[in-house]
C-alpha cells in the first residue's frame, strides 16, 4: 500500500538546524511531484516547499525563501527538507505530500512535529 513516512522532527533551538526525511513506497515515486507542507497550532496547513518529479525545479513559500532547501533522491524513493536558521514561527508538524501531474493521484504522510523554541 501507499506510504509516505517522515522522519527527522524534533525540538531544537532557535537558529539552529533539522533536515526532515520522507520515505516513500507504494507508487511510481519519480512520477510524483513531492512537497512539504506544515501545519501550526490553529492555522490552516500551507505549502512550504515543492518540487518536481525530476527535481529539475522548486519552489518555496516566502517564509522558507533562502533558509529551507527541498531535494530528492529517486533511487531511494526519499524527500528531503533541509531546514536552517530556524525561528520559532517554524514550528509545526511538518507533512510529505506526493502528486501525481499525470493521474492526479495526491497522497500525505502522518506528520513530524518540529519545534523551534529556547
């Protein structure tokens, strides 16, 4: 069955760094567009981060511009989330998403939870 498991949450201080992993399995992993998404405390879930099957392009939401780095390896099925200079406004349970441009298929994974906090 579809799984997209993240991994590489947790708690760390302000400035500091995480890279958040998703391993995926179950589908045509390079045939998926992938992004990151998070969700904080009572906000609506937002893209932070996308990129394409081939990881030939990405995209970032202004908050992530020049501090979180989307990457992808197709042979080991994985998403990553480089993340640094964080600031506590970046904690939230940060989700994998994978689309399908061609069949329009979208999957989630479970969440990981980043805090940012002194």
């Amino acid at each position: 069955q579809v799984q997209l498991v993240e991994s590489g949450g947790g708690w760390v201080q302000p400035g500091g760094s995480l890279t958040l992993s998703c391993a995926a399995s179950g589908f045509t992993f390079s045939r998926y567009a992938m992004n990151w998404y998070r969700q904080a405390p009572g906000k609506e879930r937002e893209l932070v981060a996308f990129i394409t099957t081939t990881g030939g392009s990405t995209n970032y939401a202004d908050s992530a511009k020049g501090r979180f780095t989307i990457s992808r390896d197709n042979a080991k099925n994985t998403v990553y989330l480089q993340m640094s200079s964080l600031k506590p406004e970046d904690t939230a349970v940060y989700y994998c998403n994978a689309h399908s441009p061609y069949t329009k298929n979208n999957y989630w994974g479970q969440g990981t939870q980043v805090t940012v906090s002194s």
